[in-house]
C-alpha cells in the first residue's frame, strides 16, 4: 500500500490516495496530499473548504458532497473548481483525509 | 498436396492486456424532457466534473425542454406508459397523476440533497460543463436563443457536437 510522509510521520494511502486512517490526518499531511495531487501551496480558502469537510465528517460520519460544501462552507461551486481545478468532489476529501464521497452531488 | 496447419506460438496466442486509461472527456446527449430522463445526464455529468473529468451536454429533441426558461422549472414524470411507475395505465392517465407523481418525486430528490433542475444546470455551468442546444431541434420546436436558460454556450450543429466532443466518451440519454 502507497505511504505518504510528512515531517517523519506516515501514513498509509489506499490505491485511489485517500487517507486510510482519518483520525491520522495533520495539517502537515494536507499540505503533503495536496503537494502529491498537484494543488500546490494551500490558501485560506482551501483551509476553509478543510476545516468544513473535517467538521462535517466528524458530525456525521461522512465526508460531504460538493453541492453540500458549497452552500455549508460559503465557497461557491465556482471557487471549489478553482480551489482544486482536477476534481474537487474528490480532491477536498482526499486533502481533508477523508475517504472518498459517496454523494454523487 | 497437403497443407501443413501449424499452431501458433503460445506467446502470439496471449492477447496482450490493454492498457487501462482514466476517462477524461464525456458528452452527454439528452434527448428527453421529462424529469426522470432529464435527472441522470445532469448527474453523470456533474459527476464526472467534481471528478476532473471534462462533460460537454448536448440537449436535443424533447431534451431542449430541460434548457428552456419556461419549462425548466415543470419537468413532469410520465405517468403513462412508463411500466416502472407500478400503477395501471388508465389510473396513470387521470387528471392531475403526473402533477402528483412529480411532485412526489422532486420531494424525494430534495431529501436526497438533489438540487432541482434549474439549480443542477447552474451548478453544472459554474463547474466548467459546456452546455449546447442542437441547431435542428430548436428549428422543429420553433426556439429561439432567447427562450433558452443563459447557461447555454451556444446553439449548435450534430456535427459541432462532434467536433466539441473529440476524445470523449459519448452517452445518450
């Protein structure tokens, strides 16, 4: 299994990339995901798209759906495909250290 | 004289695994107005969006209804003749079935977190989907670009579609 590392910790990644353990998930390793998926340097805007996927997820034991972060959030839809250009239905998961959305939305 | 059959070689018998590529384009085609035809091209294309993947939708036919300011909003389930609704057709042809069975299944989508038809079409418009109407349709149905919802491109030709389409995987709907 893929193994991602970050300021000496790692963490094992499933075949698709996603965080395996979500409880593991450090800032450090959003900015290591986000590094290995091509973002780049994370803003404050992708922080507030994180800190809402965290907080949703850990209010309802799964991470939420596009349409969700965009009225919950207060990052527009547009923004969020400027935020992460190469899917951010699963790209604002994968940085969050979530698995991967079953919303389709 | 006698012809020799030889065998071929166990390695030119192996088809060689092809080689597995991400899909990176879709183009949907919707050709129908009613809710449960227009639904499933909006959401594969959406989907395919919040994945990276680039969608270009291409409304035709009865399709255009999906796109058009004034039944955007009045999609309609068909009651009769859709053996998937489980009830007789003569009870589905009573006034008044398909404004119920619509609006039961709107409620439904809503618990769902499924935005309604117009809100999909805007928000697949602010994820980079192209949306085009077909030239031919819109000429049969008497349409103008003025009765179309702003979100569409352009109204174009089966063959622009084509061309707009290069490398992509065609779905129709």
């Amino acid at each position: 299994m893929p193994v991602l590392e970050a300021k000496g910790t790692e963490v094992e990644l499933n075949d698709e990339g996603f965080m395996v353990d979500s409880s593991q998930w450090t800032p450090e390793l959003a900015e290591a995901l986000a590094e290995k998926e091509g973002i780049g340097a994370l803003t404050e805007r992708h922080w507030k798209v994180i800190t809402f996927c965290r907080e949703d997820a850990a209010q309802n034991g799964q991470p939420p759906g596009l349409r969700r972060i965009s009225k919950l959030s207060g990052v527009p839809t547009k923004e969020l495909y400027q935020l992460f250009p190469k899917g951010p239905g699963k790209l604002a998961a994968k940085v969050s250290g979530l698995p991967k959305p079953k919303a389709c939305i | 004289m006698s012809t020799q059959i030889t065998e071929p070689r166990a390695e030119e018998n192996v088809a060689p695994t092809p080689a597995r590529t991400p899909i990176e384009h879709v183009s949907v085609i919707v050709s129908k107005g009613t809710l449960d035809m227009a639904y499933p091209g909006l959401i594969l294309a959406n989907a395919a969006r919040m994945s990276g993947i680039d969608a270009t939708l291409f409304f035709t036919f009865w399709g255009l209804d999906v796109i058009t300011k004034k039944s955007i909003d009045h999609l309609h389930v068909a009651t009769v003749g859709n053996p998937s609704m489980h009830i007789p057709t003569m009870l589905g042809g009573l006034p008044g079935m398909e404004s119920v069975a619509s609006e039961v299944m709107k409620k439904q989508m809503e618990k769902l977190d499924i935005p309604p038809v117009r809100e999909m079409i805007e928000i697949l418009y602010d994820s980079g989907a192209k949306l085009y109407a077909c030239q031919m349709a819109m000429d049969m149905f008497k349409r103008t670009r003025e009765d179309l919802v702003p979100q569409v491109e352009d109204v174009i030709s089966a063959m622009d579609f084509f061309d707009k389409s290069e490398g992509a995987q065609v779905l129709f709907i």
